[in-house]
C-alpha cells in the first residue's frame, strides 16, 4: 500500500505505534468492503446526521456580489453543527468493529471535540478530548457543550496551546494506552491511514454536492472553495470533483493579521517542507526546524501544518490555495449573516470572503459552490472581542 | 573496529551492561549542558545521546518536553549543538556519541549535509525517535554513505516478525523501548522486559540497549541483568538542575550496571 502523495504524508511516528496503525489500516480496509458497516454508517449520515445537507443558491449573496451565482453546501446544518461529525461516526464505527475501548480526540474550534463526544454518548465509550488552553477560551461554548456529553476535557497549557499542541497531547496519550484506546484525528492530518480513511469519510459532502449541483443548475460548478485547516472539509469536498478538470478547486488558508507580518497559519502559502504528527508536509516552522506558533482568529484553523494530499495537490496546481486575513473572514461573516440569515463558523467564513472575492470577476452564468463546514454559535464570544480591539 | 562495537566489548569484558545517557543538548543553556555531559562522561558513561530540542517532542514526557522547550528558548539549534558535539569529541574520543531526535529537525537540515557533518565531527550514529521502519531508507541511505550507525527502536507492541526485519542489517545497537509510552521516569520495570529482550537478543545481530522510565542504581541493575546496555534520560535531565546530583546520579547508575549472571 502506498502511504504517500509524491513526497507527503507516510508514517512518521513512534515505533509503539506502528502496529495500531498497520491494524487499523487492516480493519479499515476491511470496514470498507463491508457491506453491513456501510449500511449502518449510511443509516446514521441520514437518520442521526441528518443528511443530505441541502446545496442553497444564496440568492442575495450572489447578487450582492454582481457575478457568479454562488451555492452554499450547508454542513452547518448537520447535527452538532459542522461537517467534523460525518468523520467522527465513521471513525467511532470502526473503533467498535476493532472493539476499542475508549476513545480520545484533539480538537481546535471544539467542533471535531463535540462530534466526538456526541459518537462517545451515541455508543456509550468514555472519551477525553485534549483541547489548548486557548481555545478553551475562545470556544468556551463547545467546552460546555463536551462536558454535557460526558466527555472529559483536558486543557493543554503546553507551547503555544493551541490545536497543535493538544495533538501533541492526544499523541502521547495514544501512544501509552493503543490499542484500547482509539484515536479520532479530526482531519485529513496524522499518519497514513488517517488522511485516506477521514477523505473517505468527508467526501460525502462532494459527492452530494456534484449530485445536487448537476440537479439544480444543469451543470458542474466552475469553482468550489472550502477553507483548509488541516483540511478535512475541503478534501471532502474536492473529492465529488477530482476528476472534472473544468472546476477549479480552491482551498483557503488562514492569514491571520497577514501572511507578511507572520502572525498566519497559512501552511502551504507560507510554509516549507516538514514533518510533524505523523506527516510529511508543507509547515510553519523557522530555518532549523523548529515549529512557529501561528495565529488566526479562527481555532480550527489555527493550525502550523495541513493535510499531506493538500500539500501535494498544491505542487501539482490540482487544486490552487488563496489566503483570506481575519478581517476580511469578520466581514464575510457580517455579510452572510444580513444577507442570507445564516451565521457561519469563523472557519466557513474564510471560505465566504474567498467567494466574495472570486464571484465579481466571474460571469453571472458561472456557478460557485462554498462549502459552508460549520455554524457560528460559538464564536459569539470571539467576534465581539476581535471587533472590540479591531473596530 | 567502530567505537560502538569497541565500547560493547569493553563492557563485555568488564562484566557489565554500557551505560548510557541522554541529556537534553542545550539545557538549561548550551555552556551548562556542555559542562553536564562532561560530569557525566568523567562519571561513567560509555555512550552519550544527544538530544536535540523539538518543538513538538510527541514521544517525551514533562521533564524532557520541557528541557527541550528551555533550551530552545535558550538558543539551542542543531548547528551550534554540533559545534559543542565536536568540542565534546576532542575531549573524549572513546565516548560513544549518538544525535537522539525527531526527523523534523534533521530534515531541515539536510539529511546529506548532517551526515557528512555529524561524520567530520566524529558522532557514531543517530536515532530518529519518528522514523520507523517504513520510512527510514530515506535517512539510511546518507548514514551508510558516512560510516554512521542509524540506531532502531522496537517496542513491547513490536511482533517478533517486524523486529526481525527492524534489525537485520542493524549496526552499531539496537534501542528498546522498555514500555508502551512516552519517556520518563517510572517506579518499576514492566515484568515481561525479561522475556521480551531474551527473544530481541537472539535475533539482534548487534547489542541491544534498553531506555525509557530506567531511573535509579535498582531500576539499571535489574535491566543490566538482562541487556547489553541501559539508557538513561528524564532521570538525567532532572538531575541537572541541581549542583553534584548528575555526578553522584551517573556514579550510582554506572554501579548499578554491573552484572552478576555472566
Ligand atoms: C466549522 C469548521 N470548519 C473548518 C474547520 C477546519 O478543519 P478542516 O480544515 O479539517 O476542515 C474546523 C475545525 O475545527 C471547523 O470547526
């Protein structure tokens, strides 16, 4: 089995490890192929995620922006409010096919935390979650809403306590207590299999999305955009596209104050070759290989590495890497919330700025589809006190 | 014959397992671990591994994760790590040296140009803790072409099928992880190390060395009975802060590593 994209990805880790992760590899391969677990993993996307989730023509946005008409994939509908859940219950299944005992999770934004504590609930496993300090501040309301489910969150004041950080956290413990314990990556990050097994979990959200926008317009969209974190919505959403070469497929990286002042967590745009967590790619660290801390507005994108198949779909210019700052997401965010009456997660807005940017300079015929990954309840807190300081 | 090779027999003859020590390389600052290195080589280490810090020490406990943090706050890097690694050669030149970090920071470097280097200075090998079997060609490759060991480690959650092809074609030794976990110090060895390191030996074309949680004269001896070699890290780092407690430590480790079955 190849564990690379090109250069990126592999299996860079403890050796303790290694085997957890050839089993799980095994156990995954064979989840896939089996019928019954499909079955009950399609059963639970409709009845317990809710899907599909609908592809809305956001009317007012797109005519706001004079230019392609922009579609959002609404994956802040799903239950627990982003796309993190449609990863969280494929990964959960499998831990109970490998009879695992308890579960463990990193989380930034809290929304991959939440989906895990709702699977942990859902199939009654214990469950930590390993969260930086800071972000459990900034998204104190997903902390609560954790600890509702029984989970147990750990506050890692470690180095720049943030998403890196409580990964670095979840590691360790991963390492003492596999393979009782079953690590929840929530993206497209980590030691091969992970980056294949969370694509294939999140390309639900492509493959609808190229159903739903062949149903409503007659024809492919000629760009998807989807923010990129570690990357796990927007690989699940690039995947429905891959292979149709006419739609440009743009992913969106964090620029924090701006890529120049270093204050970003923009990987590939800013970034140079690396490892860390398990993967080769492309990261934020100084000449002698040390990790930088980064900064964004946004938790879940706040984050010094990317998902390797991004890295490697950005050498082959498969897919193409924008980068929106914090001000120009906090507007997006505005925007979406008088004109459409929804509120996206910081996340999502990165995504929106992008279309905001890239709709004018399209023709009103061109179709854009956004993939809204997630909802902006938590962020409450965080937008009144950036606009405080900012505004 | 090779300095590694040369320091095992050495011990071999003497009757005892090869002690040896990480010490986080720059903490609390590089003049400070210089001088803790050589307190402990003066004191009975045969073999040095020389940690260099991370940012994101994924396999490290509190005490080693934090001395790294130090010690890059401190202004630790490779490069002027390996300048003290040469100073340390020319004081010591039959002291096993060994680069102990995470592939990151080697990458960085240039895994060609750190070779050759770590070849002029006079290191014997490296371990990369991150590296495994499945990815180290890439590593492997420059060590040969510099006569440098590439140390492997296997695990208790290693199969005796995957540490056979571990260390076929190994030199200079073979590290083993005592536990299923991160370092630092523990009260005991698991009961099965026995067991488990009997099976390693025998497939084990060179010595094998145990690390991981082995903190005091007891905790060695126990391990010397059964290894070639007994590392010792968190218990290390946590001794330097204290003026004389490295010295008296090493001393009470090196005492620890006498054996009496062979
Ligand atoms: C709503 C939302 N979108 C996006 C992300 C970023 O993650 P990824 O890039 O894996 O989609 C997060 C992460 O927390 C999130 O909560």
């Amino acid at each position: 089995m190849n564990t690379h994209y090109g250069i990126y990805g592999g299996q860079y880790i403890a050796e303790t490890l290694m085997p957890t992760l050839k089993e799980l590899e095994r156990q995954y391969f064979l989840a896939k192929e089996d019928p019954a677990f499909q079955a009950e993993l399609d059963d639970l996307l409709k009845h317990y995620v809710g899907r599909e989730s609908p592809l809305y023509h956001a009317k007012r946005l797109s005519e706001f922006c004079g230019g392609a008409q922009i579609y959002l994939k609404r994956e802040d509908l799903n239950h627990t409010g982003a796309h993190k859940v449609n990863n969280t219950l494929g990964q959960v299944l499998l831990a109970r096919r490998m009879g695992c005992k308890r579960l463990i999770a990193e989380t930034g934004a809290g929304m991959h935390g939440v989906a895990t504590a709702t699977m942990a609930a859902l199939f009654g496993m214990p469950c930590e979650v390993f969260m930086g300090a800071v972000d459990v501040e900034r998204q104190a309301p997903n902390v609560e809403r954790m600890e509702c489910l029984g989970t147990t969150v750990r506050s890692i004041t470690e180095g720049s306590a943030t998403l890196k950080d409580a990964m670095n956290a979840a590691i360790r413990e991963w390492t003492a207590t596999a393979p009782e314990t079953f690590y929840v990556i929530g993206t497209v990050a980590g030691p091969y299999p992970y980056p294949m097994m969370v694509k294939d979990f999140q390309a639900v959200i492509g493959h609808e999305a190229r159903r739903q926008c062949l149903e409503q317009t007659g024809k492919l969209p000629e760009e998807v955009i989807a923010c990129v974190g570690g990357g796990s919505n927007a690989m699940g959403i690039f995947a429905g596209f891959e292979n149709d070469p006419s739609v440009r497929l743009t992913g969106v990286e964090a620029g924090g104050e701006g890529v120049s002042t270093g204050n970003h967590a923009a990987s590939i745009n800013g970034g140079q070759v690396g490892i860390l967590h398990g993967a080769k790619t492309y990261l934020l660290q100084r000449s002698d290989g040390q990790v930088t801390p980064t900064y964004s507005v946004s938790a879940g994108l706040d984050y010094p590495g990317v998902g390797p198949e991004h890295a490697y779909w950005a050498d082959l210019g498969k897919a193409h890497y924008e980068v929106i700052n914090d001000d120009e997401a906090i507007d997006a965010f505005d925007t979406l919330c008088r004109l459409e009456g929804i509120i996206p997660a910081l996340e999502s807005s990165h995504a929106v700025a992008q279309a905001l940017k890239s709709a004018p300079r399209r023709a009103k015929s061109d179709v854009i589809i956004v993939n809204l990954s997630g909802r902006g309840d938590k962020d409450m807190e965080n937008i009144r006190e950036w606009k405080k300081q900012h505004r | 014959m090779n300095r590694i090779s040369s320091i095992f027999q050495n011990c071999r003859r003497e009757k005892r397992a090869a002690l040896i020590i990480f010490a986080e390389a720059g903490y609390p600052n590089l003049a400070q671990s210089e001088q803790d290195i050589d307190t402990a080589i003066e004191n009975g280490a045969d073999i040095i591994e020389l940690g260099i810090p991370f940012s994101d020490p994924m396999a490290d406990g509190p005490v080693i994760s934090s001395a790294g943090q130090t010690a890059i706050e401190n202004g630790a890097n490779l490069q002027n790590i390996l300048e003290m690694a040469a100073r340390i050669r020319q004081r010591h030149p039959d002291t096993g040296l060994v680069l102990f970090s995470y592939f990151n920071v080697m990458y960085n470097y240039g895994l060609e140009a750190l070779c050759a280097e770590l070849q002029r200075i006079g290191v014997d090998g490296i371990l990369a803790v991150d590296l495994p079997l499945e990815e180290r060609d890439e590593l492997l490759a420059p060590c040969r072409a510099h006569n440098l060991h590439l140390i492997p480690l296997v695990s208790p959650a290693t199969s005796p099928e995957r540490a056979r092809a571990i260390v076929q074609d190994v030199t200079g030794f073979v590290y083993y992880v005592s536990v299923r976990g991160i370092t630092g110090a523990r009260a005991a060895m698991p009961p099965e190390l026995a067991q488990n390191l009997a099976m390693l030996r025998e497939i084990s074309p060179v010595p094998v060395v145990v690390g991981f949680g082995i903190a005091s004269g007891e905790s060695a001896h126990a391990v010397a009975e059964c290894a070639d070699g007994v590392v010792v890290g968190s218990a290390f780092v946590s001794a330097c802060t204290a003026p004389g407690q490295a010295a008296t430590l090493v001393r009470t480790l090196r005492a620890g590593c006498a054996k009496e079955n062979s």
